[in-house]
C-alpha cells in the first residue's frame, strides 16, 4: 500500500479529483494549507504599496492506495495538475504499513 500526498494549484483541485474518480478512487482528503517553493512567493500592490507575499495557497491531497492503484493515481494526479508554470506542485509517496477501517474492522487493501 502506499500514502500519496500531492501538494497542487488550488484552482487544479476540481480537475484532479474528477481525474482520480474517472479511475475508480473512491476517497481523499483535502487541506487547504500556504507555502512555497522554488517561485519563493511574489509581490503584489495593495493601495499604492508594494508588499511580498511570501506563503501562497495550495492544497494538499491525501491519499492511500493499493500497489495496483499507485502508478495510475499518480498518472492522473501529474496530468490533471499541471499547467507547465513554477509551482504546480509536488507529489510525495510514502510506503503505507496498514490500514484499518475503525467501522468493521477491515485491514489492509479492504480498508483502501
């Protein structure tokens, strides 16, 4: 099993998760968190003054996969999210022991 976390554009959030349900992904969570990259924020005008922005909205995307979902969920993730510009995201996957589903007991796969 493996725990993706994606951290992505918030304006991409809508076109990801119709990419992840078109795939049969049936469950994720969704943070809506700030902070920076490589583009290390930007500078905007606000009533005539000039002020950086250093931490900029995104979302960070939770989600636990078998090994037969991993590579497609990824696929998916990369291609609804990117628009080609410096701070589309980041994608992290991260080896997932066990899983229990609290309600019946499942573990494992047939928690996913």
């Amino acid at each position: 099993m493996k725990y993706i976390i994606a951290i992505i554009k918030p304006f991409k959030l809508e076109d990801v998760r119709e990419a992840l349900s078109d795939i049969g992904i049936q469950g994720l969570t969704i943070s809506e968190i700030r902070g920076f990259g490589r583009q290390k924020g930007h500078s905007e005008l606000y009533r005539g003054a000039e002020y950086t922005v250093d931490f900029l909205p995104k979302v960070k995307m939770e989600i636990a996969v078998t090994e037969e979902q991993f590579e497609p969920v990824i696929e998916a993730i990369e291609q609804a999210a990117k628009t080609g510009k410096v701070g589309d995201g980041k994608i992290f996957v991260l080896d997932l022991e066990q899983v229990v589903r609290i309600r019946t007991g499942e573990k494992a796969d047939d928690a996913i």
